[in-house]
C-alpha cells in the first residue's frame, strides 16, 4: 500500500517547536511532584529532551538544499563541459565533411545546445563510437583518439553526477519526511502533557496554567497579527 504523505501538525517552524518544547520542559521540571500525580514521570520529561536534542541534531530542509544544489552545478558543470569537447570533435569533422553531408549527419549532433542530459549523453555515445570508426578519416585535421576518449570520459562522469542529483534529491525527501514525523511526535507529547499541565492547575495557579498553553500559529503567539485597540 502506497504510504500517505505526512505533513506537519503544527503551523510555526521547527526552530520554535524546540524553543517552546524546552521551555515547557522547564515548566513541568518545576512542578515534577503534580505531574508525577498524573503519571507523567522524570524519565518521561527526559525521553522528550532527549528526543528535541535529537531532532535539533537533523539535518534541516536548507542544508539539504544545498547539498543538492551542490551536485546540480557539479553536473551542470560536467555537462557544459560535455558539450565542448564535442564541439571540439566535430570543429575537425566539419573540414572534412559538410554539415549537410551524411557523414557529418551519422554524428547526430545537431541542436546540441537544446539537448536534456539523457540526450547529451546519448550524442555523446553516437560521437565518440562514430568518431572512432571515422578516426583514420578525420585526423589530419587534428582529430585525436585522446579528443575521443575525452568525450566518453566526461559522458560518464555525467552519467554519475545525475545518478549522485537524483540520489540527494532522494535523500531529501526521506529526511524530510522522517523529519516532519519527527516533529509531529514531539508536538503530540508536548500537547499531552501541557493539556496535562493546564488540568493541574486550571482551578488553583492561572499564571501556571497560562505557562502550559501553547498557540498553534505561525508565530506560537496567541495571535499573528493583533488587532490595533480602537479609542
């Protein structure tokens, strides 16, 4: 069955979720004795820290942005490169046969600018098996079995780097996935236990009972945007 996309149940930032979640955690250290009546123990209190320690710990949606930012440019990098060194080859293709000679044409390299990177790779196999049977042709105009190679060389490299793009994006929606779960766990046992904070003292401490209440807006405050008292 395939799995449901898991999105956040709280609206505010994962950087809030820690700050509030600690200052909550502060709170019932303060009143451990009226939580130990409801059953909610020191070791319990411990097990939430330890696990806001370790989502604080993951690695964030921007780091891994731009981990896959970082490959992205390596490829786009190995591609443009790519591109040239069949250029190269068919600068001495061209004086030897005519763009619109069937020969030149066996090298498929027309509109080379407008290929994707499955594309280039593809042109880039035809150049380098053509250019090798074509060789003996083509090298007293300076064509080169190192030219060639070249080719294939960074063909491969660039085969590598989309498998590399493909695998970071991957990683990013795992850990992002992971990381959202994460975090809805930790909201599920903070509100638990500040609704279980607000029942100890809703009938004896109103500022205690105001410390366990928590707004789940984008700021964490009662309200985004208050309106402006009117005279």
């Amino acid at each position: 069955m395939k799995k449901n996309e898991v999105f956040r149940a709280y609206n505010f930032s994962d950087g809030k979720l820690i700050t509030l979640t600690n200052e909550k955690i502060a709170f019932m250290r303060r009143d451990a004795a009226q939580f130990l009546d409801f059953g909610v123990t020191t070791i319990m209190v411990n097990q939430l820290e330890t696990e806001v320690m370790q989502f604080s710990d993951t690695a964030t949606d921007i780091e891994l942005v731009s981990d896959q930012t970082d490959v992205t440019s390596n490829k786009d990098a190995i591609a443009a490169n790519l591109a040239d060194a069949i250029r190269d080859v068919m600068s001495r293709v061209v004086l030897v046969y005519p763009e619109h000679s069937p020969k030149y044409k066996k090298f498929g390299t027309e509109t080379l600018s407008r290929q994707s990177d499955a594309q280039l790779m593809i042109v880039a196999a035809r150049v380098f098996r053509v250019g090798t049977e074509m060789l003996s042709e083509l090298a007293a105009n300076g064509l080169t079995a190192a030219m060639l190679d070249s080719v294939k060389s960074l063909k491969q490299d660039l085969e590598h780097e989309l498998v590399n793009m493909h695998l970071k994006i991957a990683d990013r929606d795992i850990e992002q996935e992971n990381r959202v779960e994460a975090g809805n766990a930790i909201y599920a046992t903070l509100v638990k236990y500040t609704n279980t904070g607000q029942k100890i003292w809703a009938s004896s401490n109103v500022a205690k009972y105001n410390d366990y209440v928590i707004y789940n807006t984008s700021s964490g405050s009662q309200t985004d945007n208050p309106s402006t008292p009117t005279s």
